[in-house]
C-alpha cells in the first residue's frame, strides 16, 4: 500500500531512512558558503539594515509566514538578483517525489523556486516567525529531493524571518544524498 505524506509533515528521520540521506560533516563540502563572497556595498549594507529593522518592528506582534515572506525574503531575493536574467521565479510549485520502491510518496508545494530553466538554483521555504528551523529544513529537503536535475547541488534557504539556514544537498552518483546546513541569525537580541 502506498503511503502519501504531505511535504510539511515529514521529518528528518523520514527522509533518512526512504531515500538515505546522510548529514557531510566535512567543513569543505559546503564551501559556496565560504569562500568568494563578495564584499557588501555600503548601499547593501543599508539595504539589509532595513530588513532587518523593519522586521524587529513587525515582530512585537505574531508574524505569519506571508508577512516574513513580504518583508524579509523579497527584499533579499532583490538584493541577490535573482529578480534580473537568467533567472526565474516560480511560488507554491507542487512537487511529488517518491521512494525507490514506491512504498511512500511525498506531495508538497514549494514556497519560492529561482530557478534558471532546466535548473533548480534555490528552494526556498519560509515559516511563521515564532517556528523553529528544524520543521522547514525536513520539508525544503524534501522538495529538493524532487529536483530534475538532480546530478547538479540543489540550494535551500529556509527562514523564519528571524534566523536562516542554508542547505546544500547533492547527489554523489549513488541513492544516498548528502547535506549540511549553516545557521544564521539576522537578530541579536539582549
């Protein structure tokens, strides 16, 4: 019998044990994270200041998914370019994946995709304010697992509005895919 699960209610634990991923502890297989970044301009540092101020605003009251997705990922995918050529956005596109035997199928629809045709450069799933991390990067791990071209990295960005991660998850040639995260906070509170 086939078991349906909805991409927001799966787990870590889940996708480890029907498509085998396995968590790279290695510091060098993430390395788009660290090196050959460029320099922020004194306007992308004001630029991200603002989010930043505007979201500490925002957040005195509860802060659902659309707004965190309004006023702090639209202002960042701005910033990044991924509003000019060659790159595309899709929101709420669905994705199904499913296991190697069949046995389970995970349908979901992704929050934000940049892509450039053919190719999946960003999965982006955004959660309310006041939800952990961890729920989202189960669900962004999914829809990237449902990626076409999947002999390529596939990116996630996942966000709260308060802290992000990034994900990296590629698949080496064998069924089991590896990731890692990096966990960020826009926020400092004292």
């Amino acid at each position: 019998m086939v078991q349906f699960i909805q991409g927001r209610e799966i787990t870590l634990a889940q996708l480890i044990e029907q498509f085998g991923l396995q968590r790279a502890d290695n510091e060098q297989f993430f390395l788009e994270w660290q090196q050959d970044l460029p320099e922020l301009s004194d306007l992308e540092k004001q630029s991200l200041n603002q989010v930043k101020a505007e979201y500490l605003h925002l957040s005195r009251y509860q802060i659902l998914e659309p707004v965190v997705k309004m006023v702090v990922l639209s202002p960042l995918l701005r910033l990044a370019g991924f509003y000019q050529p060659p790159f595309y956005i899709a929101s709420e596109e669905e994705v199904r994946i499913s296991s190697e035997d069949e046995g389970t199928i995970i349908r979901g629809r992704i929050d934000i995709l940049v892509f450039h045709p053919l190719f999946w450069v960003l999965v982006i799933e955004a959660k309310r304010a006041e939800y952990s991390l961890e729920v989202a990067i189960s669900q962004a791990l999914a829809y990237m697992l449902a990626n076409p071209g999947n002999d390529k990295p596939t990116f996630g960005f996942v966000t709260n509005g308060r802290e992000f991660q990034f994900i990296k998850l590629t698949n080496q040639g064998t069924p089991n895919m590896n990731y890692l995260t990096h966990c960020r906070s826009i926020v400092g509170m004292t």
